[in-house]
C-alpha cells in the first residue's frame, strides 16, 4: 500500500537519514547544554553584584555570545568551513555540521541559562555563602539546581531549534533527513519524500517538547 | 562574644556616598539573646550582615567569637562562618531540596560524612519540631514550619552565634509567637548568643535580654529590655515602646477624658517586676482624699519579668493631687501626668 502513496520513497535511505539527523540533533545538544551552561554562569557570576563581578569579563563574554548568536546559522556554516576542515578534517557528513551547529546553539542556550540563573533568589545564595559555602558549592548545590527546570526547558527550546538547523546544515552536506529532503525530494521533484521527511521531523520534534515538559515537571518542587 | 568596635558602614552609590552604619561600638554576651530595633533603612540590616561578612566594615573591628570577621577571607572566613548561623525574614531554603536535604546542607559543606549527616538532621528535626515533615518540599509547607526548617538549618554546625534577620516579620502573630518560644528554647538549651533584628517591639519584649535602638545608622539607645520599657530616653525608642503597651486608642482615650474632666488629672503608671504586685490604687484611696478611676490598664510579660502600665484618673484639690504622685513615686512606680496629647 505504502509503495503505491509514496512511490519513490526508499525506506533504508528514510531510516539512514533520520539515524544521522538524530545523531547531530543528539550530539549537538549534549555539547551546546554543557557549554552553555558554562558560558551562561560566566556570564552570570562575572554581571554586577555576583561572586566573581569583573565588567570586562562580562563585556567580553556577552559580545562573544551576541556576535555568535546573531549570525544566520547558514552563513555560520559557510563562515566555519575552515574550523570545520581543521578539527573535523572534513566539510561533508552528519560529524562535520556538528561544529557549526554547536557553536550556533551554545550561545543561543547561554543567554537562556544566564536569565534562568537571574531569576533564582538572592537570598538563597546569601543564605549559602552565610553557611560558608566555597563558589563551587554554591554552582553545583544552589545555582544549578535551583535553576534546573528552566535549564530544562531551556534545553527543550534550543534542540528543537537544532533540529531546525540539521535541515538546513543538510543542504550544504551534512546528510540527516534536510539533505535527503533537499536532494531527493526537491531537487528530483519527489514530493513524497519531503512528505516523509518532514512527517520525521515533526515526530522528532513532539518527542522532545514531550521530553522536556516531562522532565520539567518531574524536577520542578515549587 | 560579639564586639564591635567604631564600626562604619559606607556605600557607594551614582548619588554619592550612603553611611548605613556610623561608627557603631556594641558588646553583646556570651548566651545572651540581644535584639536590635529600627525602623528600614536604620541600618540594622548591614550591622547583623557585618556580623558573619556577608558584608564588610569600611572601617573599625567585627570580633565574633575571637576573630574579626571585617579582615579575614577565603578558608578562615568560611570556616568562621560555620560557627555563625542565620534564619532570614523569607527563610531562603532551597525549593529543590527536602527538608531533611535542607537541613543537611550546611552539614555538605563542613564535609560531615553521610552517616553523621542523617543522624544530626534527625536530632535537628525533633530539637525544631517537624517530625513527620522530613521528606516535604519548602513549598509544601507554611511559612512557620519554613523558618523552623531554617532554624534547624541554622544550628545544624552547632554554631556559637545564631543571626536572626527579621526572622518573624512575614509571619502571622501566632507563628510568630511559637517561633520566638523555639529561639528561646534553643538559647536555654544550648546557651546559644542570639543577635536578632526586628522593627516590632513585641519581639524585642518577648525575649531578649538587652536591646539596642537603631536610628539612620547609629545606635541611639541601649540597656536591658525592662530599663528600655521602663524608662525609654529617646523619642524614637519611647515610639517602639508604645508599640506594644499603648493601644492606638489609647490616645483617643486620653484626649477625650481631659476633655471630660478638665479638672483632676490623668496619670500613667509604669510598673515593673515586683512593684506591679503592691496594692498600689488600695493605699491610695485610703491615705488620700482623692476620687480615682481606672481608665485603662495592660501588663506585658518580658523575657526578664513583668511590665505594665495603667491609666488612672485621679480628681482632688491640687495639694492632694501632688501627694498622690510623690507617694507613687516613692513605690517605685514611674507616674507621668498626661496633658496634651497630639
């Protein structure tokens, strides 16, 4: 029945893709959640009135942070190619977006992370540092935890936006269910493949959100 | 145990320089509970965040329980810190946390090993009174249970200090009174220092021992609650005095007898300890050809003993009047003929 809705769908090639997607939806989360996270205490515990307040650490890390986050992904891409050729040793495949693709969504997660960790009370890190907590008691036992359902969420947002950005990391080669869809399905014109893709695309993206409001819920007390 | 020594607070602000404490010198007891009043913005709140350096002195010596908490850092400040508790005015436990976690994490950071852990969070839940809470989250519980969370969380290093920063200013009268039952508990069961601040005089007369009176920065009145009530000087302090023994009717009161009996006089009579137990009004109209009428009277129980006032109208010829307060006087009684009230 399948074959004869969707003639030119090849399901092995479906399934290829959608493995390749996940890969670099996957990867590039696990990356852009640790090192936003990083980038978003810098940029909390360096602002006024924090533990380790110093205005140009803060200027510095901010415009690194603005500059990244506002250049569209695809020139970002483009702009990467030699870093890209560097580490990766290649520009093509599912490995070689993952570097435009982190770099992307770090920052973007980062400003996410430093708001999640502004709306955590005063008092209660004033409450640790009057128990004679050290700073990095005070990031893994107040901050992070404190903050840990809006970094949840937070997390929930920026993948999908990943998942976005392996689409169109996609079209200049890095396979997953974009490329396949850009290759097969537009530029041989078979529309039931682009069908397809974007039906995986969808799924992916509703598995997520469930996951995330899941998880939000569960480690949310207040 | 605390000593304060010309200790000055500045801030700088945009506006120029903002003085929050100025030159402040105050010595409080080792087991003693030491309350200090004011209204916002008085300072009361950078003075007790100087005690433990949440905050720095600009200048002058913070020594609490032999180091001075203005000039050390690092390691030694932390570990100083261990020593000093601290209950907040909006308790500030951590949501993600249970009680019994709440309660342990002090004990995380001074590296007690787990075991010990448990079995000092069970001591500290029974010594608070939460039994049976232990696995609540902060936001299942009511404020009251809260700050005794925050209390347990406070003594679980067994400091030799506890700060308590308007610990009972977001609660209703009758938590506030159970938790200022458990911080005198706790101060007679381990002889624990308390350094409190509050702007309610009802806390400052439950249960500490000697009170300071804070006014933009400096400490304008000090001694024991009972000679503060007894005797206030400043008009500031005489304001918080009348907080808690002068209804605001009161006032309304006395204007409306003066106007009703334009002659005689209306007195207020300030009793403390053993004086409010003589059968003072009785004397009076026997020795004294005097009419009297009680117009208004309350006694307030302090942490030292009792303190009450009373209002009396008394009506005679002038010469019998003026007998009247000097043989009050004489009882040990303060007397203070009303006159006009604004």
């Amino acid at each position: 029945m399948w074959s004869n809705l969707l003639p030119n769908v090849q399901w092995e090639k479906i399934w290829a893709a959608t493995a390749e997607t996940l890969y670099m939806t996957g990867i590039s989360v696990l990356a852009t959640f640790v090192l936003g996270i990083i980038l978003g205490l810098l940029l909390f515990l360096t602002s006024k009135g924090n533990i380790w307040e110093n205005k140009l650490a803060n200027t510095m890390i901010a415009a690194f942070v603005n500059i990244f986050r506002s250049i569209p992904f695809i020139i970002l891409i483009i702009l990467l190619i030699p870093f890209t050729k560097l580490i990766v040793g290649t520009i093509l495949g599912a490995e070689a977006a993952l570097p435009a693709l982190i770099i992307g969504a770090a920052p973007f997660y980062a400003r996410m992370v430093e708001i999640a960790l502004r709306e955590i009370d005063k008092g209660v890190i004033e409450a640790a540092k009057s128990m004679g907590a050290t700073t990095s008691t005070i990031i893994f036992k107040v901050l992070l935890p404190e903050s840990m359902p809006a970094l949840v969420s937070g997390i929930t947002v920026t993948a999908i936006a990943l998942v976005g950005y392996t689409a169109m990391a996609g079209v200049v080669g890095a396979g997953g269910l974009g490329n396949l869809a850009y290759l097969e399905g537009f530029q041989r014109n078979h529309n039931d493949v682009t069908f397809v893709a974007t039906v995986l695309i969808l799924i992916i993206v509703f598995v997520i959100q469930f996951i995330g409001d899941f998880v939000t819920s569960k480690i949310d007390k207040r | 145990m605390i000593t304060l020594s010309n200790v000055t607070k500045i801030y700088k602000a945009k506006s120029g320089t903002v003085t929050a404490v100025d030159n402040v010198s105050l010595h409080i007891r080792e087991g003693e509970i030491f309350g200090i009043i004011g209204y916002s913005g008085a300072g009361k709140s950078s003075l007790i965040r100087m005690l433990n350096g949440l905050e720095k002195a600009t200048s002058g010596q913070v020594i609490v329980a032999g180091r001075d908490m203005a000039n050390i850092k690092g390691r030694e400040l932390r570990k100083a810190r261990q020593e000093i508790g601290m209950i907040f005015q909006h308790f500030n436990l951590l949501w993600s946390r249970t009680v019994r976690e709440n309660i342990a994490f002090p004990l995380e950071i001074a590296g007690v090993p787990k075991k010990e852990r448990l079995k000092r969070v069970d001591e500290l839940i029974k010594l608070v009174g939460l039994e049976g809470r232990e696995n609540a989250y902060p936001s299942q519980l009511s404020g009251g249970q809260k700050q005794r969370v925050g209390i347990a969380r406070a003594l679980a290093n067994n400091p030799k200090v506890l700060l308590c920063d308007e610990a009972t200013s977001a609660l209703d009268p009758q938590t506030t009174d159970s938790i200022l039952d458990l911080l005198v508990d706790i101060n007679k069961r381990l002889g624990l220092t308390i350094v409190l601040i509050t702007h309610e005089m009802h806390v400052i007369r439950k249960i500490c021992d000697r009170v300071a009176v804070m006014e933009s920065g400096k400490i304008v009145e000090e001694g024991e609650v009972l000679r503060v009530f007894r005797k206030p000087e400043q008009p500031i302090t005489k304001r918080f005095v009348q907080q808690v023994t002068e209804p605001e009717e009161t006032k309304e009161t006395i204007s409306h007898l003066l106007e009703k009996y334009p002659q005689g006089r209306v007195i207020q009579l300030t009793f403390v300890g053993d004086a409010a137990e003589q059968p003072l009004m009785t004397n009076i109209i026997r020795k004294f050809n005097v009419s009297v009428n009680i117009v208004q009277g309350k006694i307030s129980q302090t942490h030292q003993g009792a303190y009450g006032v009373l209002f009396i109208h008394i009506d005679g010829t002038e010469e019998e009047m003026d007998k009247v307060i000097d043989y009050i006087r004489q009882q040990q009684v303060e007397a203070e003929v009303m006159t006009n009230v604004e």
